[in-house]
C-alpha cells in the first residue's frame, strides 16, 4: 500500500500492510487518507479467497479522516494492528502519525 493523500495525518508514511482489509465509503466532509492500489486487490465477496468474476478491484479507500473545529475524527478498514501486527507488518509508523494528527494542539 503506497497510496497516501497529502494530510498531516499521515505525513511521512510510506507503508501501510494488512490482511483481509476492509473499505470504506468515504464522503465528504471526510476526507481519504490512504487507498489501496486499483486492480491488484480485490474485494472477495464470498470469502473462498480467489477473485471471482464480478467481485470488485480496487482501488479501495481504507481510512479517512474528519475535522470540524476541535473534533478530529480518523476511521481505518482492515487489520493492521493486530498484536503481531504492528512490529511484523512495521505499521507502527503509520500508527504515529494518525495518534500525532489527533492529539496535536489545534
């Protein structure tokens, strides 16, 4: 996943790894923060873990954020964070960045 916007929430992020992700539908005011890449994932609509014909690919939205005055608001699809998640998967940077974006002094 290499895909991000250009937010501070995720300054400085380059990677972001999971499994059976999710995906979002993101609307405005929300804004996307990162989206997987277009035709090489797909969603698996019946979860037999092949790309079957009629399942979507992406690209897919796979977080979001919100801001409005003091509120900050970030929602994530997918895995990422799982015990063995964070050191193997090496999301903490990721991580970091969405807890520095929300705790910031606005």
């Amino acid at each position: 996943m290499t895909d991000f916007a250009d937010h501070p929430a995720v300054q400085g992020v380059t990677r972001m790894v999971t499994n059976w992700g999710g995906s979002l539908t993101v609307a405005a005011p929300s804004a996307p923060l990162m989206t997987s890449p277009g035709g090489t994932v797909f969603r698996d609509d019946n979860f037999n873990m092949i790309h079957d014909d009629g399942e979507p690919t992406g690209p897919f939205d796979l977080a979001a954020a919100y801001e409005s005055g003091a509120t900050r608001l970030i929602v994530q699809a997918g895995s990422p964070y799982q015990i063995d998640g964070v050191g193997s998967r090496d999301n903490g940077p990721l991580l970091q960045a969405f807890l520095r974006w929300l705790t910031e002094e606005q």
